[in-house]
C-alpha cells in the first residue's frame, strides 16, 4: 500500500458539475471517450429521443459553472447542452444525521468510525469500519450488497483484485479483511473518494491495498477476481480493459446495472461464461469467468 498521511482532509467545498448533453447515435462513443479523457467521474446514458442520445455527465468543480460550459462545448462542438448545475456534497452530507451499522452479510458488518454518530454498538462478527463521506459504499446500496455477496460466493481462492470505481474503498477492504487476498489494486478517478478511502484504509489497518487514479495505470497486469460496481453505460465503454485485466479462468463482477440494462450487459460481455445473475430490488449483479 502507498504511504498514507495519518489525518486526511477532505476538500472543505467538495462540488461537482452535472451535464446534460445531447449527441448524435453515431457520435456517442466518441462523446464518451473525450469526455473520460478530460476527466468524466461519470456518464448516465438516457434513451434515444428524436435521433439525440442524452448523455449525463460528471466533473469536479473547479471552476465556475458558466466557464465550464463553454470548456465541454470547445471538447465536443457538436454536442448541445441542454442541462448544466451543481451539487454541493457538502450540504448533501449534512442531512445525514448518523451512520448506524448495517449486516452486510452474516455477521460481517460495515459500522462507522466512534466520532459519527450513532446509537447501535456490534459487539460480534466481523467488522469493516467506513466513514460517510464523498466515497460510493457505506453497504446500504443494493448494489454493494450483490457485489459483496458474490465477492464471498466467486472469490474465497482469489489471490488478487482489482476494484474498478472503489469509491470508499468497502470491496477492497472485504477483499482484504474477509477474503484474505493480498495483492489489490483499486482504481479510483475521483478525488474526493480517493481521500474517503484512504481513511478508511487506515481505520481498517488496510496493508495490501494500492490505489491508482486510473485504469490505464494497471494496464498489463491481470488478476483472479476483477470487480466492477458502476454504471452500465461506463462498464460497457470500459469492457476491453476490465476483460484484459482477467487471468485465465478468473471471475469478473460487475453490477451499477438495472434489470431494464440487462440484454445491454449480456450482449457486451457475450464473449465471456456467464456464471450467475443476482438482484436486488431493481438493481442486478453479473457473475463472469474468462
């Protein structure tokens, strides 16, 4: 693991640009590329209307809205922008009172750190300590649950990881505390998550974890188990990497995915062995192997 600064900060104003953006079909995915190229944390895809793909895309705040706008329009001239604001995570933060702890699975429990507040205390199982904060993955979504769930069914031999979008860095840190695995790598582009997560590294006395800023990064190396909890339009632009990362017969887990994604996800990904697919509620996780 990188060297890790005992008290970590997070940026005092955390922000991001949200951006609507309408493009032709046939200019979508070289949209997308730009857009991850300039620095995209992410992309929602909308459905087709009128012959336009709308595309919702996320970037940090570093500078004034009205300046970014023109900034997004001289990368992709022919693209329209029809929805352009800004989220203060900040704001959205304090409206969470307290953090309580929640059975990820049976008797492993994620629980947070003494200083937030919170009224239950576990006293038995297993324990991952995660603080709230600008990182994806407190265990309450859906979708960390099924990627937790099979991380323990598909990775109980795996001897390495890779953890693509880490967010608070929870998948990792199973992979290290539950499972045991001791070369990870964990692929993070936002900031503000990076620093989540490097905390909760320290609060977990995380030894075997490696962030990077980007995919390409890890480029060459191939892993057991490759996990991916993003949205599916991203998955789908990031398959070739996420695929290459895979040793042979390793297992790939995605989700981020809705049941009305599904065909778009099998389709994607038709060139590896579909173990098994979970849901919950709404939301979906893929079991691959290579």
């Amino acid at each position: 693991m990188t060297s890790q600064k005992n008290s970590l900060t997070l940026n005092k104003n955390p922000s991001y640009h949200v951006i609507t953006l309408e493009v032709p079909p046939d200019q979508q995915e070289a949209t997308q590329g730009i857009l991850y190229d300039n620095g995209c944390l992410g992309l929602e895809e909308e459905s087709e209307v009128d012959q336009k793909i709308k595309l919702r895309c996320y970037f940090d705040a570093n500078e004034a809205l009205s300046e970014f706008n023109k900034t997004i329009q001289d990368w992709v001239p022919n693209a329209k922008i029809t929805g352009a604001t800004t989220i203060d995570l900040n704001a959205i933060q304090a409206m969470i009172p307290t953090f309580e702890p929640v059975e990820i699975l049976p008797d492993i429990f994620i629980i947070p750190p003494e200083d937030v507040p919170h009224h239950e205390t576990i006293t038995k199982g297993k324990t991952l300590i995660i603080r709230p904060g600008m990182g994806f993955g407190t265990g309450r979504h859906e979708t960390t649950q099924l990627v937790l769930a099979a991380m323990n069914q598909a990775g109980q031999k795996a001897q390495s990881l890779l953890d693509v979008g880490s967010g608070s860095g929870v998948l990792s840190i199973f992979g290290e505390t539950i499972l045991g695995i001791n070369e990870i790598d964990a692929v993070e582009i936002d900031e503000h998550a990076r620093e989540n997560a490097a905390e909760n590294y320290i609060l977990n006395s995380i030894k075997h974890i490696q962030q990077y800023k980007n995919i390409k990064d890890i480029l060459g190396k191939t892993y057991d188990l490759v996990v991916a909890n993003i949205i599916s339009s991203t998955l789908i632009f990031l398959k070739p990497k996420l695929i290459s990362a895979l040793k042979p017969g390793g297992t790939l887990i995605l989700s981020g995915i809705l049941d009305t994604e599904k065909k778009e996800i099998t389709d994607a990904f038709n060139e590896l062995t579909l173990k098994e697919v979970n849901q919950n509620k709404e939301w979906l996780a893929f079991i691959y192997t290579s």
